[in-house]
C-alpha cells in the first residue's frame, strides 16, 4: 500500500478567483452583512422594547432575527476576511468548527418556522383558545427544545466529521465550510456522513415542511371562509410573508445538500450557498418589515419617542 499524507490545511476556492472582482464582491458582501446585522437588529430591538409586539408571533420572528444574525455571522467575516487577504487557507479543525455554528443555526431556523406556521395556524383556526395553547410558558419550552435537538443534530455531524482524512484534494469548492463540498474532497468512507444528512433531512426538513404545507392549507380554507375582504386581505399578507421565507430557504437547501454528490455543479452550488447562507438572512427582515403594518408602527413610535421622526 502506498503512504498517504494526511492534510489538516483547506483552500476555500470563494466564488471568484479572478483578481479583479475581490474587491467589487468584498464591497457588495460587507454591504449585504451590515444592511443584514442592522435589519435584524431593529426588529430584534423593536420587539423588546415595544409592549404592542409582546405576542408569541413577535416572539418568534424576534428569535428568527437573532438566529438570521447569528448564522450569517457563521459564515460572512470568514468569507470578507478571505476576500481581503486573498489567503482561503483553513484549518481542518476550523472548518469543523464552523460546520457546527451553521448547521445549529441553520436547523434551528428550520424548526423554528414550522414552530412559527403552527402559530399562525392556532391564531387563524383557534383564536379563542390562543393564549391558553401558546402561552408564554410553551412559547419558551418550544424554544428551548428547538435549541437542544439542533444542538443534538449538529454535535452528531460534527463527532463523526472528526474521524475523517484528507489525502487527496483539499480545496473545498465553496466560500465556507459547507458540508456537502466538505465530504466531497475527503479520501475517508463518508457513508456515515451522508446517511446523517439523509437522516436529518427527513428529521428537519421533510418532517417540518409537511406541517408547515399542511398548516397553511388549513389556514387557507379557513381564510377563504372569512366573509370581510380586510380581514382576509391582512391574514394573508401576514402568512405570505413567512411562506415567501419558506420557499426561498427550502429550495436552495434542498438544492445543495440533495444533488452535491452526484455531480459536480460547483458554478451551481456556490449560487445556492449564497442564497441560503448570505442571502435569506438578508431578506428576513425586508419581507418581514415591508409587509408587517405593527412592525412599521413599531418603528414610527421609537422614531417619534427619539424626536428623529
């Protein structure tokens, strides 16, 4: 048998390798970052101090502010870092490290707006029984469990990513540490590592999207039995907002995670990342703000108390 080098050094090959585009995209990425820390931030603190937006709805939506600035905080200053110092140069043990902040929040973003369409459905089909289902209490339990089985799923991944070698190839075909191009250049058996993502994908993804399409379409026959068009009309704008999320966070994750292995579509997957991984956190609060009539009064009030507005 011949002696193989183990590699414990990773190139991140980023979305360009053209000299002349590091800049521009350096430029546009830290713009998306602070515009995304911002974003959410404001709603995050809008829902804090502001008493008309202590409900479970504002609840999760200022959670999903948090876990949107955590997970591009995962992946974004790695990526500006190396676009700025050209170096792409990660440690093995790093890459880990930060496959396992982005796959916790990124399944607990997952759980939490099929947690967040459940709420919605109990609101629309059972308001007289709201507060008494979605007390304070559960609202917090139901937190607390999301973080304990993401926590869960991701020190899972990350035990068995520890066990395997690098022979061969060590540039990763991406701007972070992503797992699908992770397992792609390894010389170890990932058969393992891929089960796990199958396994988690029915788990997190296929499980929470059943009852997310299941909720809104309860809601919607419900909606559509609702005699006032206003009424109708600002039911809807609430739920096309979290649907819109839905939609875009679930098409780019299932395209990356559930097509990666079988062919090489680098050009393909990286757009995908950005979308999931830079570009939805991004958007969150832009849908969420824009089509959110108490989210803008909310605003208008903390201006006006700051004498800004």
């Amino acid at each position: 048998m011949k002696n193989q080098t183990t590699v414990n050094m990773l190139v991140l090959t980023g979305l360009s390798d053209l000299p002349s585009l590091q800049l521009p995209l350096f430029l546009v990425f830290l713009l998306i970052y602070l515009m995304t820390l911002t974003g959410n931030l404001i709603i995050f603190f809008l829902i804090i101090i502001d008493s008309h937006l202590h409900t479970p709805m504002y609840f999760f939506l200022g959670t999903l502010a948090y876990l949107d600035m955590s997970s591009s905080s995962v992946t974004l200053p790695r990526m500006l870092f190396d676009l700025f110092t050209h170096k792409r140069v990660i440690l093995v043990s790093a890459c880990i490290t930060q496959i396992y902040f982005f796959f916790f929040f990124f399944t607990s973003e997952v759980s939490l707006l099929s947690v967040m369409s459940c709420d919605r459905y109990i609101a629309i089909c059972r308001p007289l029984h709201y507060m008494q289902i979605m007390s304070w209490k559960v609202c917090v339990w139901l937190l607390l469990l999301i973080s304990c089985f993401s926590a869960l799923n991701s020190l899972l991944h990350t035990v068995f990513l520890s066990k395997i070698k690098f022979c061969r190839s060590n540039a990763l075909q991406n701007f972070f540490c992503d797992l699908p191009q992770f397992l792609q250049i390894s010389c170890s058996d990932t058969f393992i590592n891929v089960l796990l993502i199958f396994l988690s994908g029915i788990l997190f993804g296929v499980g929470p999207l059943g009852v997310t399409f299941y909720t809104y379409f309860t809601i919607i026959s419900t909606v559509l039995k609702i005699p006032s068009n206003q009424v109708r009309s600002k039911t809807f704008s609430t739920c096309s907002s979290h649907l819109t999320v839905v939609f875009i966070f679930y098409t780019t994750v299932f395209f990356n995670y559930f097509r990666s292995y079988a062919n090489d579509h680098y050009a393909e997957d990286k757009v995908a990342s950005v979308f999931y991984a830079v570009l939805t956190p991004f958007l969150n609060p832009l849908i969420y703000s824009l089509r959110n009539q108490e989210l803008k009064s909310s605003l208008k009030r903390a201006l006006q108390r700051l004498h800004i507005f």
